[in-house]
C-alpha cells in the first residue's frame, strides 16, 4: 500500500509541473505582440497627459545596455528567491527539530 502512495505522489509531481510549463508557454505562443515592461508604458502615458512633465529625480545608475539591465533584474530577482527559499527552509527545518524533541 505504501509503494503505489508513493507512485502517486510522483504522477501528481509530474503533473503539476507539466502544468506549470504549460501555463509559463502558452501566452508565447499564443499572444502576439510586443512583449515591454510597465515602465515603459507608464513613461508613454504620462507624456500623453503632460508632454513638458520633468521627473523629479534621476536614476544613480543607468546601465550601458538593455542586456545589462535585463541581466541585474534577473540577478536581483535570483537573490530575492534565494533569500525566501533560505527563510522558508530554516523556519521549517527549526519546527521539525522542535517537534522531534517533544
């Protein structure tokens, strides 16, 4: 009994994931368009509404390309998910340790 629970819970794995992949590939494949970020946009749509507006403040750092800037996001984004994953792990690592001792 204990050999197909196991079996199981390898197909659900399985399925989630094939799900996952699904769903982060089908708007590719399915929407057209051009593919910007929300910056962007807001940018042209504050120049629609006032075309002489001036920021109130400039970036400290302006990277030399987009590539660079892609590559720093992605990069912040890695160390975002590596810092949670590491909380997440260390919290859940300690109640086990306390329920083990109880």
């Amino acid at each position: 009994m204990k050999q197909s629970s196991q079996s199981n819970k390898g197909w659900n794995n399985w399925l989630l994931i094939s799900i996952v992949v699904a769903l982060a590939v089908a708007p590719l494949i399915f929407v057209s368009g051009e593919y910007g970020g929300a910056d962007g946009e807001a940018e042209e749509a504050i120049t629609e509404v006032k075309p002489d507006y001036e920021p109130w403040f400039q970036p400290l750092f302006e990277p030399p390309s987009g590539e660079i800037e892609s590559l720093l996001f992605s990069s912040q984004a890695a160390l975002g998910a590596g810092l949670i994953g590491y909380a997440i792990g260390l919290y859940k690592g300690r109640s086990e340790k306390q329920k083990r001792e109880e």
